[in-house]
C-alpha cells in the first residue's frame, strides 16, 4: 500500500508532498510522493491529509473503560478503594471482555496503536482474546495483589504468580508478536515483598517480558509505603528488583534526588499521564528533570475513570502546557519533544523496536489524520498542528502491523456498534453490582 499525504516521518523530518510504501508487515520506502508513485505503480492508496507515526498509550486500563464518569472529582486513594476496585471486583469474565475491547477500540481510532495495558486480576485472559481480536499491538499482563486489598481481588501470592506464569506461556508473543506479556503487580500498597520479588523473578524466567507498575503518584500512597518498609517508594521497588530498562513505571509524580538518581541509574522508563495527574491533583511529575537526567519518558492516558479519555492527541497537548507552566518557562516540552514521548519514547516502554518513525525498515504504524476543519485552518507547521490543535476524532485511517485496523470512522473486521452496546450493558451491570452510585441510579 502507498499511503500519500504530508509525512511526519519522524521529530525532524516533514515531507509535504510525501508517501510511504508498506509491503507486508514493514515500511519499505518513505519520501516524496510522486517519485514513489513512479516506483511502485501497482501498489494499493491512500491519499490522507497527514501521515504520522502510530502513537504509544505508554500506561493504559482498557478493563476500567466500563468506569467512566463513576468516580469524578475524588482524591486518588478514595477513587481506587471507593469505586475502581469495587467495580473490577464486580467484572465477571464477560464485563472484562467488552471493557477491553472498547478501550481498544478507541485507541485505535484516536490514533494509539500500541499500549502498555494495566489489567485486572481476574480474567485477564479476555483481555488477551481482545488485543489479538481487535488488531491493537499490546503490551499487558495480569494485576497482582496480595495484601491490603478488597475482597474478589486479594489472592494468594503463589497463586498470582503462577496464574502470570500460564498467561505469559499462553499469550507472550502472540499474534506473530503483536501481543507481549508485562509482569504487573498493581503498586507496592497492595503488594507483599514476596509478591514483588516474585514478579522480578518471574520476568527474568521469560525472555522478553517486562514488568510494569504504579510509582509515586500521590503523597498518600508514599506515606503508606514508607511506614510499611520504611524506605521511599522508587528506593523500596529498587530494593524488590522492580526497576531496570524492562521497567516502567506510571506516574513518578513525587520523587527525590536519591530516586531520580536510582531512576537515571538503572535505565528505568517513565510514563508520564499528566491529565490523570491533573484530575486527581496528584501533582506535577518533574518530567523536564527526568529528560534531563536521561531518563527515557513515554505518555499515557491512564484509564477512562482518572482522564475521561485515552484520546493521546489531549495528552500531547496537556503534557506540553502542563510542563511549560511548572517550568516557568514557554520553551519547555516542545512539540517535539512530547512527540517523542508518544511514539520512540513510548516504544521503549511497551517493549517493541522498529517503532516509533516512518522509516524504511520499521513496523508499520501509521495513522492518518484529516486537516477538514476549523480548527486545522491553516497549518504552518504540521508536527505542532499534531501537539496542539489535532484531536483523536480527526484520525481517519489506522494501520497496525501493516494492516488497516480503522479507517474512514469504521473499524475494519470489528463490528463497533456490537461492542459499544455489549459495553454499556455490561456497565450498568457491573456499577450495580458494586453497589456505585451514578446519576442513572
């Protein structure tokens, strides 16, 4: 396929009147657009307005899509215990499935090709089921928790690890390698130091698996960890063996100079979520110090119940203002920058190389997106348009592993309207069960 149209093919390189060739799997060519018309006369087109890179939820919870709106407006550790953890207490095997689907199939068509997936603890295995269903490249795991946890979550420590063992020999690298495992214990509040040493353990028996976690994202759950090890958060996971380049942690909202430094040291990836951030008023994570220090920083949306949205176009944006406004200073976090979060930067927290450019040789990726409206009038610099004026719903064509996952507001093999529907009975069902009280009560 020759997709045709003005190429963000990567942070430095915009090519107006460009194409980029996909055969199979891969990107075979990127350039100017007439001369690889010429080149590949017989190839299937697309012409689009813009062409960029697939971007990276870099932090994710499809399986709380069910809880949007349900826990508006509350601190963090009263919106997890008193609503999100009910609610995925109450999710049977087929809530599970339709939550994931939806949350998938609104990544793919905001533009989010890839995600790094933060499930639930119970039937992770239809998550699985969705992300090899709906075309999404994943990086995901079961939630572990064994200590200070509600009812229908807690689990034995033994049991939750080798319930991760069977998921990662079932579904690590499935889907030709689309789909890959994440070890993922859910924060060190509701995890043991078995449990977490046990995840160290269990990822470096696996070649390629990865661990990702929550860090550091609200003074309350600091405070709960230091009373209980009597050390910082970072410094604790750090001495559980939970950090290192097969590491990310979501939030890293509050750190000192000690765990920045174990952070820098120990190549560990960040993923930044700063509308998350914003609406639980956990702070402002130090992203310019972080980037400074050479820590690698991806973006993500968090769930639908802490954003209302995994649309990452908002989250470019958000990042950028929220950064500019902590600093003091208008020239940090260009748009450039938190581009790079969204796509090479996020590839390294999901795990996946050849990703994050157009380029001959890399994956293919890539979405595009339609310059008709008000909003894109007129365009002087196309990769800032990307940051700061696109939306998700100006994404009109998605390709994931060189196949068209969406496009043209349908998606291709899915039947969108079905799982809208499956979802919104399913979530009635399940924040009635939980006994949450929501305006529909």
């Amino acid at each position: 396929m020759l997709i045709a149209g003005t190429v963000i093919a990567d942070l430095e390189t915009v090519v107006p009147d460009g194409a980029v060739v996909v055969e199979g799997e891969t990107i075979a060519a990127v350039g100017d657009a007439e001369t690889l018309r010429d080149e590949y006369p017989d190839h299937e087109r697309r012409d689009l307005d813009i062409v960029a890179p697939g971007l990276v939820g870099g932090h994710v919870h499809s399986v709380q899509s069910l809880g949007r709106g349900i826990a508006d407006d509350a601190a963090l550790l009263d919106w997890l215990f008193d609503a999100v953890l009910p609610m995925e207490a109450a999710m049977d095997a087929d809530a599970t499935r339709a939550a994931a689907e939806l949350g998938y199939l609104e990544c793919l068509e905001s533009g989010t090709t890839t995600v790094v997936d933060h499930l639930s603890v119970n039937h992770a295995e239809e998550a699985f089921e969705a992300a090899i269903e709906t075309g999404i490249r994943a990086r995901l795991g079961k939630v572990l928790m064994d200590r200070e946890s509600p009812e229908g979550l807690i689990e034995d420590t033994d049991a939750a690890l080798a319930e991760s063992e069977a998921l990662i020999e079932e579904y690590h690298g499935a889907a030709g390698g689309r789909v890959r495992y994440a070890v993922t214990p859910r924060f060190a509040v509701t995890c043991s130091e078995a449990c977490l040493r046990g995840c160290r353990a269990l990822a470096d028996r696996h070649d390629g698996v990865r661990i990702h976690t929550h860090a550091s994202e609200n003074e309350e759950e600091i405070e709960a960890v230091e009373a209980d090890t009597g050390s910082r958060n970072i410094l604790w996971l750090d001495e559980v063996g939970l950090t290192g380049p097969d590491v990310t942690l979501a939030h890293c909202v509050h750190t000192d100079e000690a765990e920045r430094e174990v952070l820098a040291e120990t190549d560990t990836v960040v993923t930044h979520c700063p509308s998350s951030n914003m609406k639980l008023a956990s702070g402002i994570a130090p992203v310019h110090d972080y980037l400074d220090r050479g820590i690698t920083v991806a973006l993500g949306n968090d769930g639908p119940p802490c954003n209302n949205t995994l649309d990452p176009f908002t989250e470019m944006r958000q990042a950028s203002l929220l950064g500019k406004v902590d600093a003091r200073d208008p020239t940090r976090l260009p748009a450039a920058t938190v581009l790079e979060m969204a796509t090479t930067n996020g590839a390294r927290a999901a795990g996946f190389d050849r990703l994050g450019t157009l380029r001959a040789g890399q994956r293919a990726d890539v979405i595009g997106l339609t310059t008709d409206r008000t909003r894109a009038t007129p365009i002087h610099d196309p990769l800032s348009h990307l940051v700061y004026a696109a939306h998700g719903d100006d994404v009109v064509f998605t390709m994931v592993d060189g196949r068209v996952r969406y496009e043209g507001g349908e998606h291709v093999g899915i039947d969108a309207d079905a799982v809208r529907e499956r979802a919104t009975r399913e979530a009635k069902r399940v924040v009635e069960v939980a006994g949450i009280e929501t305006v529909e009560s």
